[in-house]
C-alpha cells in the first residue's frame, strides 16, 4: 500500500513538472516568465487558457496579489508565419480580461 501512494505521488508530480516544461520560459526585465497554455497539449477546438507563472529573477520569489505584489499583466494573442519570434504577425489581439491569480499556487495567473 505505501509503495503504491509513493508511486501515485511520484507519477503527479512528474506531471506537474511537464505541464511547467511545456511553457516558455523568458526574462522580462526583473521578472521571469514561464508561458503557455493551461491544458497541455493544447488541441484546436478545445477549450484552453494562458498560463502565466511570474517570479522576480534576482532571487526567484513568486509575485503574487495575495502577497500584497501589485501584479498588470495584459495579453495580447499573435498568429504569426512561422514560430519564430521574428515572423511576421499576420494578426492579433488583446485578450478580453487580464490574467487573474490562480486560487493554489500563489505565482500562477491564467486568462
């Protein structure tokens, strides 16, 4: 019985670490980002999300409104010609609503 839980535990938390693995990692500034999608794969006609994590680079302490961090972030979806930071954008638009703090993990903001 014990082997199986220690077994259950270590078979999420290998998700969960994929799931962060799948987001893109950039430095902004002061801060890091890791961004993605909610649900990972993400498939066309399926419901999804941003993810966004945010941390301060200088020492990786996660920003978080709970924590009294005064937190904008805006989003702006891109279609581009190629998945290449330089291709050009072929459209775009802002996000409705901003992200908003994730209810258990205090860095952790989706839109």
């Amino acid at each position: 019985m014990i082997s199986r839980l220690f077994l259950s535990l270590g078979v999420l938390l290998g998700l969960g670490s994929a799931a962060i693995q799948a987001h893109e990692v950039r430095q902004i500034g002061a801060y890091t980002l890791a961004v993605g999608f909610r649900a990972e794969p993400a498939f066309e006609d399926v419901v999804n999300a941003v993810d966004i994590f945010l941390n301060r680079t200088a020492d990786n302490k996660a920003i978080s409104v709970r924590d009294g961090d005064v937190v904008d972030l805006q989003v702006e979806v891109q279609f581009r010609d190629a998945e290449d930071l330089d291709a050009a954008i072929l459209a775009a638009a802002p996000l409705q609503e901003p992200p908003s703090q994730d209810f258990a993990v205090s860095n952790r903001y989706n839109a």
